[in-house]
C-alpha cells in the first residue's frame, strides 16, 4: 500500500530515467574523453556541464562524450553546436568555464570568445 | 547522474509488431548491447505502438531522435557498430518520423496532433506502473478521492466529455444516472470490444497505455457508488488482455485498487473478460448479456444499462477512448477540455486511419479536423499520388463520401449538418482504382453476416442487401433493383430492434445519395438472367 508520499517519490524517480526519452534537438555538447582529456579533467568538466544544464532546467541539449579531438594541449576541451550554428571548440574547460560556457553560450547565445580553439567544424 | 549521458532504445512492442519479430530483434538487441559492454549505457525500453504502421519493427533511440523501420535481426549487429559504438547513424534504415522533423510538419502546416487520449502510448513502458506514474498517472484518482462524488460528476458534465464509442451520448450524465440509483450493487463496465472493422484505437490505448483505464474506471466507481468494474476485451486482443491484467495486479499491489485505496474508505476491484467476439457484441446490452453468460443479443430499451445493466443492477458501460480522458478532464478542469474541438464536441478524437493512404496509422487530432486534414496533412495523401474514389468515414456503420466532402469539419454534429459520420473515427480512403460496388457489397456481406438474426427486418433485410449488391457488382440487378433497396432501408431506419440494423442505411443511403450515376451505369449495363426474371 502505497501512501500519496511515496507517490510523489515515486513518480520523481521515474521521471529522472524518463528523461532521455526526449528529443534533444536544440543542441549538442561534445566532452573530449580520451586519455588526455580524463588525465585534464575532463570528469570534472563533464560533471560540470551536465550540472550546469539541470541547474538551468534545459533538456533539449544533447551531452556526449567522444575521444580525443586531437588538441592535447588544451584540454579539457568541448564542442558546443548549437542548432542552425557553426560548432565551436573551447579549449582549458575546468569546472569554472564549462559552467559559464553553458550559461552564456548555450543558454544566452553568445559565444564564450577568450575560450575558443577553432569555430566551424574541424 | 550517469543515466544522463546514455541512450536509451525504445522499441515499441505491440500485437502488430510482434508478428514481425519486435520481440526476436530486443533480445537480440539486448544480447548484442552485452557483448559490446554499453549496457551500462543503453538501455533497451519497451513501449506500446507510436501509431506508425507499415514500417514493421521500429526502433527509435533518444536522445538522438533517430527512428529505424522495417528492422530484422540482421540489422542489429550494424545499428550497434555503427550508431551505437560510432555515433553514426544507419541512413539505409532511418525512417522520417523523428521528433523534429514531426514538429516541422506542424511548424509548416501549423497543425499538430493535440494528444490528451494517447499522452502516455508510445511513450512509456505500458508494463511500468511507475512510469505512469511518473506522467501523473493515479493522481487523477487521488484528486477525485478527495472530492464529492457529485463534484467529480459535475467536473465531467461540464467537460461535455461525450462517449467515443459511437453514438456520442454525454458521459457526465450517464455517470449521474447511475449515481442517482439506489442499489445494493452497481457496475462499470469498460467495452473493449472493438468489432468495426478498421479501427485499432481501442487496442493501441489498451496495450500502450493499460493504466489510463484501470484509474478511469475506479473514478467512475468512486462517483457513481460502483465497487466492481469489468472490462469486456475483444477475444482477439490478447495482448490487451495480459497487459490489463498486469495492470491491475500491479494497480492492487500499490493500493490503488481493491480496499482503502489511498488511505480511503473506498474500494474498488477489477476483472477482465475476455469477449466472443460477433460485433453485435459491442452493442451495451449485448455485451453484458454476454457477460452474464447468456448469448450475445440485444434486449428492449428503456430500460437502459444505467437503470438496468449488468444483472439488472444499474451500470456504465463506456468505451475505452471515453475513459482514457477522464484522468485528464479531472487534473486539468472541463474548461481546460473545452478548449480543444468544437461548441458542439469538446476534445479530441482518435481516428484510424486505413486504406489507400501513405501514412496507415492512428492520428489524435482535435474534433473539428477536417477530412482533407486527415487524409493530406497527417496521412501523407493517396498512395501513388492517385485522387481519391470514395471514403467511408466511421465504418461499416458509417457514411461512405466523396471528395466533395472533404472539407466537413468531422465531430458529433458533422451527421446531422452534412450527412458524414464520425463514428468510432475509422477513415477508409480509397483511391480512384478501387470500384465502389464490390466494395458496398463487402459492407452488406458483413452486416448479412454479423446480425444476430433476433429481428426479422435485420435477419431478412441483410440478405436482401446483400442480393441487391451482388446483383449490381455482377451486372444482373433488375429494374426495381434500386427502388427495393431504397424501400428496404426505411424498413431498417424504423423496425430494427437494435444500433445494428438501424446502422445498416448510412452506408448504402450516402452512397446512393453521393454517387448515384455508379448505380445507375450498373443497373443500365444489367442484364436480368432468364430464371430470375420470372421469379421476381
Ligand atoms: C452493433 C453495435 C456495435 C457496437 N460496437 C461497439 C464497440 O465495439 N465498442 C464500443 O465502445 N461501442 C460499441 N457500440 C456502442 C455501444 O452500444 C455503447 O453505445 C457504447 O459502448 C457506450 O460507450 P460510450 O458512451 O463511451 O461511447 C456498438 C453499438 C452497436 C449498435
Ligand atoms: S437489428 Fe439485427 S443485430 Fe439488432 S437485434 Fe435485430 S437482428 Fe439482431
């Protein structure tokens, strides 16, 4: 038996794995995850990402990850592209800029300028 | 956390798909996820039918928003190599049904399925109570639960929610005769018997979306004063069956079935039952004389179900459509329900959408859409960019229209203004190649077949139909071949015990009345053989 509570808890977990069955068709965001980039941070820095995006409630954003985009020296390093955009490489993501890349890039549309690596796809 | 960054397969699992191999294709899915190591980060998630037919197995994976057809396991291996392991999507079997690229349809056409009654098929795992309850699932329950019993029925005859089985009698006062009976028992009785030919919205609801009726029904046992509820399921619909019965095992393990159920003096118990399957078995008094064991036959109204139904005791009997809206109406308000269709039918509709068209399947749209809407904008238009012969729109016991008709907006009040049924919401186009005649005799065939033979104008009459039609499609129809028939369905209209046989004119009526020169070319090309000449 099951009180209105436990309902509502419930239905809270559930939602969490529900989640991923929407389409996210707004926009993608690559993390680097090879050796190098781990060995960088890149945990942290994905963490990070996905942190930031469930603190400002967007969903329609994809996160990925993907191995080494071959710019060792500046990792940790994302790809942000954004629907209808040309994609953009950030280069020394820590915790720090991944956070501001998500609320000025992804969700303010302004490319995060001092970070970029490369614009356009590589 | 890690949950965000996986994918997820859905793969719909329903009584069409399984006989194209949904089931062989998971576990081989499964099995292959395994032996690459992702299954910490796929998961494979079973879901009732997306209403997409003709693409065999589908398989969409989130987030990409990528939908495979027509798989078979030896697709497997590749889309896991390739899509899975390498981000790459397979471009032989992607079908264009994705998310984004529906909602560019609705972007360019500014039409968009409205989806109250399918809000949860194809989207969540119809064996998981949890995820129905994670789409507010029971919360309707627990609301009405802490209402008045007449507040619950006033919220629903102000909806102006009106039963989708076919004759559209307004579901609020139905609820409201019940509860105004005093009986020492009372039922409600879900008909799930879905006899006309065409339709399949009843068994995509059923099997996609179980919960939806299990809540419904302990509502209206809780506003009416009814502790016992039976859902009548076509024999056929076995996967129905098996996902109900999952449904209520789970519903009464959480407490939201049997007694107390949340805490409350209330208690409510479900059964299923599993139908003979004639289709005048879906016809209210029929089906609960079938459920009482007795065959299968109409009986004399008034008395109606609600004064006496089931056992004599006062009943709901509601079809499935009807009770998928009620948890809705309930959390969101009548006003919020009125909003969508027409002053004179408020929500939606679920059509089925079959015959010479591109996208076969079934289509949520509010009422008031129109034909052409159905037919072009959500069915991609005719096969083979052929123009279009005839429709019949609500089935057998429906209209059968031409392309004149195309712009009627189809609701409850589209038979009385412009003589096309909107029915149980069956749209059969068929393209300029398919012959009327043989298509009307078709019809006949069915009704001679299933009346039930306790009336003697639709015992009789439906093999005179029959005759007739036969006649004209061999070319061998007599003079008065048109005028008997036209004489014969007054008989119908005015004698017939039951919806049945009074449901046999609209058919052949609108056909005589909208394409009146087939009728005429085949009778002048007949020929009356020697024999029968004489007889008649
Ligand atoms: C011959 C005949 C067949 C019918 N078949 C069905 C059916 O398959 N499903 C259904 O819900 N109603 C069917 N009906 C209508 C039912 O008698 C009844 O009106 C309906 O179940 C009431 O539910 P509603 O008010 O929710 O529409 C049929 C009626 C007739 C006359
Ligand atoms: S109208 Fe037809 S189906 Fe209905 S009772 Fe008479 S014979 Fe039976």
């Amino acid at each position: 038996m099951k009180s209105l509570e436990e309902l509502k808890r419930i239905k809270e977990e559930t939602l969490k794995a529900m989640d991923l069955r929407q389409a996210k068709d707004r926009g993608k965001i690559v993390v680097a995850m090879g050796t190098c980039g781990i060995a960088a941070g890149a945990k942290d820095t994905l963490m990070a990402v996905i942190d930031e995006l469930d603190k400002a409630g967007v969903h329609d954003v994809q996160v990925v990850q993907s191995g080494c985009m071959g710019l060792c020296d500046r990792e940790p390093t994302i790809e942000v592209s954004m629907k209808d955009q040309p994609s953009v490489i950030y280069g020394d993501v820590d915790d720090a800029n991944a956070r501001r890349i998500v609320r000025e890039h992804v969700q303010g549309g302004q490319v995060v300028a001092e970070l970029v690596i490369k614009r356009g796809n590589l | 956390m890690k949950k965000l960054f996986s994918t997820q397969i859905v793969i719909p699992v329903d009584s069409n798909s399984v006989l194209q191999g949904a089931l062989e294709v998971k576990h081989l899915l499964e099995e292959t996820i395994r032996t690459y190591n992702l299954a910490s980060q796929v998961s494979v998630v079973e879901t009732g039918a997306l209403g997409i037919y003709d693409q065999g197995v589908v398989l969409a994976v989130f987030p990409d928003d990528v939908y495979y057809g027509n798989v078979t396991p030896s697709d497997i291996q590749e889309i896991v190599t390739e899509h899975l392991l390498k981000g790459r999507v397979v471009k032989r079997l992607a079908i264009d049904r994705s998310l984004s690229s529906r909602r560019m349809v609705e972007k360019e056409t500014g039409k968009s399925q409205q989806k109250i009654v399918l809000r949860n098929a194809g989207l969540i795992d119809p064996q998981s109570i949890d995820e129905y309850i994670a789409r507010d699932g029971y919360a309707a329950l627990a609301k009405a639960l802490a209402m008045q019993p007449g507040e619950v029925i006033q919220v629903l005859t102000d909806s102006k929610l009106q039963g989708r089985g076919g004759a559209g009698f307004p579901t609020g006062l139905k609820w409201g005769m019940v509860a105004k009976e005093q009986s020492d028992e009372k039922y409600i009785v879900c008909n799930a018997d879905e006899g006309e030919p065409g339709t399949f919205k009843d068994r995509l609801i059923l099997e996609g979306d179980p919960h939806s009726i299990v809540e419904a029904m302990a509502i209206a046992g809780y506003a009416t004063g009814a502790h016992i509820g039976i859902v009548y399921v076509r024999g056929e619909y076995v996967m129905s069956i098996a996902r109900l019965k999952k449904a209520i095992a789970d519903a009464t393990a959480y407490g939201l079935l049997g007694d107390g159920i949340l805490g409350t003096g209330f208690s409510f118990n479900l059964e299923v039952y599993r139908g003979g399957g004639a289709y005048v078995c879906g016809e209210e008094f029929a089906l609960l004389e079938s459920i009482e064991n007795q065959r299968g036959e109409p009986r004399n109204k008034p008395p109606f179900p609600p004064q006496r139904g089931l056992f004599g005791k006062p009943t709901v009997v509601n079809n499935v459509e009807t009770f998928a809206n009620v948890p809705p109406i309930l959390l969101n308000g009548s006003e919020w329900f009125r909003s969508f269709g027409t002053p004179s039918s408020a929500g939606t509709k679920v059509f089925s959408l079959s015959g010479d068209i591109v996208n076969r399947g079934i289509v949520e749209a509010p009422m008031g859409t129109t034909l052409r809407e159905l037919v072009y904008d959500f069915g991609g238009g005719i096969t083979g960019g052929r123009h279009i012969g005839f429709l019949q729109t609500g089935g057998s016991a429906g209209t059968v229209v031409s392309e004149r008709e195309l712009d009627v907006p189809l609701d409850f009040s589209s038979m009385k203004t412009s003589n096309v049924s909107l029915g149980s919401g069956v749209i059969l186009v068929a393209s300029e190649d398919v012959p009327l005649l043989p298509f009307l005799a078709e019809v006949a065939h069915f009704f001679w077949h299933e009346s039930c033979g306790r009336c003697t104008p639709c015992r009789e009459g439906t093999l005179q139909v029959k005759t007739i039609l036969d006649a004209l499609v061999s070319r061998t129809a007599d003079p008065a071949a048109l005028q008997r028939l036209s004489r014969l369905m007054n008989t119908f209209t005015n004698t017939s015990f039951c919806g049945l046989g009074q449901a046999v004119p609209l058919a052949f009526e609108s056909a005589l009345r909208n394409f009146p020169q087939v009728f005429e070319q085949a009778l002048a090309a007949s020929h009356v053989p020697e024999a029968s000449a004489e007889s008649v």
